[in-house]
C-alpha cells in the first residue's frame, strides 16, 4: 500500500506573499486545517490553524477590529510558515506515512519527490484508508471470528467461502493474543447471514459477529 494510492491529489496551496488573512478565508472556505506554501513550484513552508492563532492577536489585545484586520492583512504567511516541514514520497508505504506522523504527533504530511510535491496525505486520508482496507461500505456480510493460530486455519476459512460459492472481499487479521487471531470477512454473494454463520459454526469456528452492510460513499 503506497502513499500515492491514499494521498489527496488536488492540492490547495498559498505562497509565501499570501496574507494571513487571505490563507485563513481559503481554509474556511475549502475546510481545510493545513496548507502547503510553494514558491517557485517548491515547498517552502506549512500553514496551519495554530501557527495563523499563534499570529493572530489576542483576545485581550487592546486593537480594535479595524487594528486586527489591518495587521492580518500585512502578514503574510511566509511570516508565520513552518518552515522544517516533514515530507514522505509517494512511493513510500502508507504504513512508513503514519508511523512518521504518529512519531512526530502531525496530522499532515506534504508528498514531495525530487523537490515536487505531487499530493498531501492527512489524518483525514488515513481514516479513509482503513475504512477501504476493512471494506467498509461495501455491501455484503461481514462476519467476524475467533480462531486459535494454526497452520492453514486461513486455508480452511478460505475453503467454506468458496464451498458456499462467495468471494471475499476484503480480510483483516489480528492477533487477540499469543494463540487466537480474530479474523473479519467482508463476503459477497447470494447468502443470508443466518445461513452463513451455520457454515462456520458447524466448522468449529467462534463467530463473534455478523452482519449485512450497505454500500456506502466514503467522502
């Protein structure tokens, strides 16, 4: 799984000459937290909503609203910019993608190859893609299992889907602990749920879930 299969391709940017009045109207208006500043088509820089509060003034400030406006609009954002900002390249795994900013406690991180940023990739995008990974809406079954860790027990798991004429969709396998994975299915195929567990019961497999899912449009 690469970044550049997760990442959000269409990028807002501002320049360093932006205003901070003008970059803070971008972020309300496409609802949007962080932006990449590119200057000469290279990254140079990061806004975020904390780094336009940190230069915005306080609450308690003395300024009137015609003051405020007035020093929002001088500002510009290579003022205020993060100017050390982490990057990942778009070949890197998605899983390298969100140990970087799990380790570094950021929610975005720009994709940038040979100096080009080619997409961002976000908290936002991360949920996505664990939502597609575990097949979440996608219509079917989803069926959830306790089996002990053996050799082939996914071989056999395999085997009574097919023998039930059924494709699987997606699988996610973990480890419960040092001897029993819990295992989910996202099934498709002319079946009913009740029917379905009967299979595996009778097979000796814990079913801990299951459930008809409905497609859904995750945006």
């Amino acid at each position: 799984m690469a970044v550049k299969d997760f990442m959000t391709k269409r990028v807002v940017y501002v320049s360093p000459e932006t205003t901070v009045a003008a970059a803070a109207d971008i972020m309300r208006d496409k609802g949007l937290r962080r932006l990449p500043v590119i200057e000469h088509d290279k990254l140079v820089g990061l806004v975020t909503e904390g780094t336009m509060a940190e230069a915005s003034p306080s609450k308690a400030t003395s300024l009137s609203i015609y003051e405020m406006n007035y020093l929002l609009n001088k500002t510009k954002v290579g003022d205020i910019m993060i100017k050390n900002v982490l990057t990942v390249s778009k070949y890197a795994s998605l899983e390298d993608a969100i140990y970087i900013m799990l380790q570094n406690k950021v929610g975005v991180l720009p994709v940038v190859d040979n100096d080009q940023i080619s997409g961002i990739i976000t908290d936002k995008d991360v949920f996505r893609a664990f939502l597609e990974i575990s097949g979440y809406g996608q219509a079917g079954i989803r069926i959830g299992l306790e089996v002990t860790d053996t050799p082939r027990v996914l071989e056999k798991i395999a085997n009574l889907i097919a023998s039930e004429n059924l494709n699987i969709e997606r699988t996610i396998v973990a480890p419960k602990n040092d001897t029993v994975l819990r295992v989910e299915l996202q099934v498709e195929g002319e079946i009913g749920i009740e029917q379905l567990k009967k299979v595996f019961v009778e097979a000796g497999f814990t079913v801990t879930e299951i459930a008809e899912t409905e497609a859904k449009e995750l945006d």
